[in-house]
C-alpha cells in the first residue's frame, strides 16, 4: 500500500512530504487509515536535539493520532476492521511486569518509540529500498500506517476523531500528571509551569481534582488567557510573581504541587518548582530535555528536612486502554473540554506550517486532519 507522509531526514529542520509503501500487518499488528493527528512540541524535538542521539532517522513524524483500521493481523481480537481507535504514544501489551503491576504507561513494548522500529526490530515504512521508522511507533503524520496492535485503543464510534485524536497523548499526559502522579486533591494549590497542549490540561485536571488554587506560569499571553477560561484561578507571565502570589495565598506554606509542563526543561523552572512547593509538596517533572544533560540539580537538605517529592511523570501516569476512553467519556459528558484545546486545523501539507505557529505561540494545539 501507498502513503504519503511528512518524514525527517537526520539534520532536518522541516518535514518533507513523501510518498512510501506500507507493509500489511503482521502477527498482532493493525493498519489504520489516520483521521486526525495533533501536532505535539515532542515531535519537534526531533529537529532540535533536544532528544540527543535516541532517534533512527529517516522517521515519519506524528505519534497522536486517530483513525479506523482497516485490517488487523493474525492473533488481533480486541479491534477489528471498521473500528474507530484512538492510538496511545505509549503501547501497553498487558502482560510484562509493569503492565501487570498496574503501570502501563511504563510498558517494555515502548522501549524503541524513538527509534520508530516494531518491538521485533523490523519496518513498516519503506522507500527507494530504504527503512523508515515511525514516532513511537506510530507515525501518524502519515495517511496509512501499520502500527502495534497494543497502540490501538478503541473509542465510541460516534465520537468527532479530529477531537477525540488529543487523548493518545496531550490530554491524559497532563490530566494525568496533575491528578495521578501529582495526586491534587480538594482544597490544594497547584502551580502549573507552562499551560501548552499539556499543560492546559494539568490545569482542567487540577481544577477537576477541587485544587482550590490553580496558578499557572507562562510567558504567552494567549495561553494564560486560555488557562484562566479552561480552570486556572491565576496566570502569570513570571515565575517569581507566581511564586509571590502563591505565598500569598497560601499564608507561607507553599503550594501542594508544581507541575512541570514546559516545552524543554530545565535547571531553571526545576528550581523555581521546587521552591515553590511546601512541606510535603510534589513535583512532577513532565517536559523532555536532552538525556545527557543534568537538569536536577538541587539541595538534598531541603529534601530531608521538608520532605519534598520529585517525580517524573509518562503518559501522566495513565492506563491507555482505560484512561483514554474514560477521558472521552467525560468530555461527553460535558466535564472535560477537548473543543477549546484545537486552536487550529490543517491538511498534512502544512504541517511545517502548523509547527512554525507552534513556536511562535500561536496554538494550544494544532491538529492535522488528514484528508
């Protein structure tokens, strides 16, 4: 099968339509004909070396993605051809150790997602005799692709997929990070270090939670706007006015906790988290960084005698096959809002365009749907 895709050659700057042929799925393998796919800042990262080495180019962009599978391989039961699925970034194949331990967002099937490659090593993408891997195995800046079974998970049929596409990652990797990994709880101050397609959503996790403060710190006008519409009580454009405000607030104790939302982290915002939380309080580490550079670097004293917690936080801490369809079956319920995230559409031509609004601060999300 032919696809055309937006693909990354090694030093790229831009994506690159192209067209490739798709292999048919094999054992425990789905092919999926994408709706939707959001245009998230990791996949940026993959032209900025922010991931160092980690990533196999030539690489098909997009890992949020959404669409209605059209074949399914052999030993394939939990989707068949015609359902509509949303595709987690995180596999989760049930049966590995932290999978059966009740942490599948840490599944040993997403070992290689910056490599693009099967679980088995093998390709799915190919062109003029060379391999192409997908983003987190998935590629979804792509009109077809063949992707693990375990990435699949399938929603309600009659949810809009160009909405539902945000809960394969930037709405569970925020919701969650507020709620399950930053456990806030009613009546707790939450500080939410960037306010972008994740953490405009540990903001409406936080305020779902019952934080009775939730304070978000971003330099982007638009996105402080949005988070005051979406369940921010305050937005600052400075983190040392957050931190006076939280003060504040709090009468000195410090906020419960401070969630790390920013595009690329660094020593900086890990600093400025960490003395603004209190005694007790948690921070949760979400944003990328280069794996090479150390960027947490703080006084152990403080966290003896304060009992602070650092923590990181994948995919939120969330159950794919669970938590993305509980998302979206709050959101139409009315109680989460999904609508208000997509800032702005565009065909799969664009996509480099979609990107440059990105950084110039234009989106909460942007979203490509595929035509």
């Amino acid at each position: 099968m032919k696809t055309r895709a937006a693909v990354l050659e090694e030093g790229s700057k831009e994506f690159e339509i192209v067209e490739l042929d798709v292999d048919e799925p094999r054992v425990g393998e789905v092919q999926i004909k994408f709706t939707a796919s959001g245009l998230c800042h990791s996949d940026l990262h993959l032209t900025d070396g922010v991931y160092g080495d980690s990533p196999r180019y030539p690489i098909v962009g997009g890992h949020e993605g959404a669409g209605i599978i059209e074949a399914v391989g052999p030993g394939v039961t939990h989707v068949e051809p015609g359902d509509h699925v949303v595709c987690s970034f995180m596999p989760s194949c049930g049966v590995c150790r932290y999978c059966a331990s009740g942490h599948s967002n840490l599944c040993d099937l997403g070992a290689n997602i910056l490599k693009g490659h099967m679980p088995d090593g093998t390709f799915r993408y190919h062109r003029d005799g060379r391999d192409l891997g997908g983003m987190c195995m998935l590629g979804t800046f792509s009109e077809r692709a063949t992707i693990p079974a375990r990435s699949a998970v399938k929603v309600d049929p009659w949810l809009p997929l160009e909405v539902a596409v945000l809960a394969g990652c930037g709405v569970p990797t925020g919701w969650g990070s507020a709620v399950n990994a930053g456990g806030v709880k009613v009546g707790d101050t939450a500080v939410i270090y960037g306010s972008g397609g994740v953490g405009i959503n540990s903001v409406q996790g936080a305020a779902y939670a019952g934080a009775k403060y939730v304070v978000v710190v971003d330099p982007v006008e638009f996105k402080r706007e949005t988070a005051l519409k979406l369940g921010a009580s305050h937005a600052f454009a400075d983190a040392d006015e957050a931190a006076a405000k939280v003060n504040e607030l709090t009468w000195g104790e410090g906020a419960d906790q401070a969630i790390l939302t920013v595009g690329v982290m660094d020593e900086i915002v890990v600093r400025q988290a960490f003395d603004i939380v209190g005694k007790g309080g948690t921070i949760v580490v979400v944003g990328q960084a280069n794996p090479e550079k150390l960027t947490i670097q703080l006084p152990s004293a403080m966290f003896t005698r304060n009992e602070k917690v650092i923590r990181g936080a994948q995919f939120g801490s969330c159950n794919p096959q669970y938590d993305i369809v509980k998302l979206l079956r709050l959101w139409n319920a009315g109680r989460l809002k999904l609508d208000e995230l997509v800032t702005k559409t565009y065909a799969l031509d664009q996509v480099n365009e979609g990107y440059q609004d990105l950084k110039d601060g234009k989106l909460i999300r942007g979203v490509i749907v595929h035509q």
